[in-house]
C-alpha cells in the first residue's frame, strides 16, 4: 500500500470518528408516575475569606406522566446555615434560607424532562415578593444609612423582580445544576453552548462524556464577554440601581475598567452521574467569581439520598 493511500484512509477513518464523537449521546428521561426522590445538597460557600455552610433537601414527586411530559413537584424541605448574623453575607445567607423552606415548585417538562412550564408561577411570584421584601430591608439595615439615598428600598425591589419572569425561573432550573439541567441535551465531547446567565452574564458551556454512554458527564462554564458588552451591562445596572450615578459611571467606565478596579470573572466545573433508573444520581461543582473585587468561592454535591425505585 503507497503512502498516499495509507495517509487516504487514515484521514477517512478520522472524519468517520469525528462525525460519530460530533453525534453524541441525547439525556432523555425515563421518570415515572409515583416517584419519589429526595435530593441533599450540601455547599460551602466562601465570601471575603469566610465559610458559610449550607445544607438542604428537596423532594421531587412526579405527579403525572405521558409520552409527551411530565408534573413533578418540587418541595425545599429543609434547609439550614450557619451564617453568622452579625455579618452581612452570613446575614444575607440565613435570611435566604428561612425564606427557601418549604417553597413549592410544580414543573411541566416535555418528552425528555426538560423544564417548559411552571404550573403554579403565580404561587411562586407571590412567594418570590415575600423573599425579595425581607432580603432588601435585611441588606439595607446592614449598610450605612447614607447607602439608600443611592440605592432605594424601591429600585432594588424592582430591579431583583424584574428578574422573576417564568422564563428566568425556568432558565435557573436548568442552567444551574440541578437533576433537569441536561435534560434534552446531546451531549458530545468538545460540544460547545452559549447561554446567557440570570445576571445577564455571557456564558461559554463546553460539554463532556466522562462514559461513552453519558452515565457520567462533566460541563465546563466560563464567562464569555466583551469588553464593551462589560461596559454596558455595568451601566445598564446602575441605571436601574443608582440613576443619580449613572451619568459620573457612563464618563468614567473606560478609566475604570483599565485601571483593574472592575472585575468580572466566573468559571465553574460540574460533575453529574446518573443512576440506572435515569435520574441524576449525584452532582458536585465547584465554582470562583470575582464580581467587582468581591470574590468568592463554592463547593457543592448534591445526593439522591432518598428514592423509591
């Protein structure tokens, strides 16, 4: 056999391996009416070189299925912190907690599981007010008084709501790690997504099978942006947030982000593993941001530690 050809079929041998590798293996779950999984999530979380520990259970209960979908219920059971209360982060955190327990979700998903409707939005809107209403006082008793002639109780209010949409609280459910979040999705190795996260951030997912048959699957998650498209989502949020500030940011951003004072940067590492009955069996991620010099830090793994098959 002449060189040529030999180089011929290699060259052929490796767009066939490609083309099969750029195939990938589709997440579609295999849920049934009457399950019942309950989920641990343990996290620390670490802001301004301290640990807050957190841990929760939720319960998922499918309530319905077809071949088109599927109800499943969700339910934060328990949820506990050892934030400390004279801090403000610590503060923050145990205020989110006592808020979290028992919120109920009910998700409809399609064919694969993945997340299309809540079914009882409003419920969560109004819940999602109460939540919203006490982390704003809480955060504005902790700052200096002279912080809200800056930032009203008001602007910050609206501005967490305007965030509330059903769409963005579908989009948390998946793009977070959460059992649904590859529902759907082929996952192949070196498969690259691009999604916009719930703080307007530009995110870059690169996607790989740990097992040829996507039993184990890692994502990769890094901020994606510009920077002009930092530029204006800086100013965009103070205009929301401070209005009397805008104009001083909109002269001075450029000066600012040279000198290094702006900092955004985000990346994060996520492992899932599912189980022979088709729901995540286990998931741990690990995070860094560094969101305009405040950095911090989490660990997480999340356990199905109760099931009924």
């Amino acid at each position: 056999m002449t060189m040529k050809k030999t180089m011929m079929i290699l060259a052929l041998l490796l767009m066939v391996v490609t083309l099969s590798a750029q195939t990938g293996v589709k997440i579609s779950a295999k849920y049934k009416k009457g399950d019942n999984m309950l989920y641990r999530q343990t996290s620390t979380i670490n802001v301004g070189g301290k640990d807050i520990h957190v841990e929760s259970d939720c319960r998922y209960v499918v309530t319905a299925a077809s071949s088109k979908g599927f109800t499943i219920d969700s339910n934060i059971e328990k949820v506990e912190s050892d934030g400390d209360p004279n801090d403000i982060m610590g503060r923050m955190m145990n205020i989110t907690m006592e808020i979290l327990k028992d919120v109920k979700c009910t998700y409809v998903t399609d064919a694969d599981g993945k997340i299309i409707d809540i079914k009882n939005y409003d419920e969560v809107l109004q819940k999602s007010e109460i939540f919203v209403d006490k982390l704003v006082k809480g955060l504005l008793a902790q700052l200096p008084a002279e912080a809200s002639q800056i930032m009203t109780e008001d602007m910050i209010k609206s501005t967490i709501m305007e965030k509330m949409t059903k769409e963005n609280l579908i989009k948390a459910a998946t793009l977070e790690p959460t059992p649904f979040s590859l529902n759907g999705k082929t996952i192949a190795t070196g498969a690259m997504e691009k999604v916009t996260s719930l703080n307007d951030l530009n995110m870059k997912n690169m996607y790989f099978l740990t097992t040829p048959d996507a039993k184990k699957v890692k994502v990769t998650s890094t901020l994606d942006m510009t920077k002009d498209e930092l530029k204006k989502m800086i100013v965009d949020q103070v205009k929301k947030i401070m209005p009397s500030q805008a104009e001083m940011i909109e002269q001075n951003i450029d000066m600012v982000m040279s000198s290094g004072a702006i900092k955004f940067e985000f990346e994060q590492t996520t492992d899932y593993e599912f189980g022979s009955n088709g729901w995540v069996k286990n998931i741990s991620f690990t995070n860094k941001s560094n969101t305009v010099g405040s950095v911090s830090e989490s660990t997480c793994k999340m356990e199905l530690v109760e099931s009924n098959r």
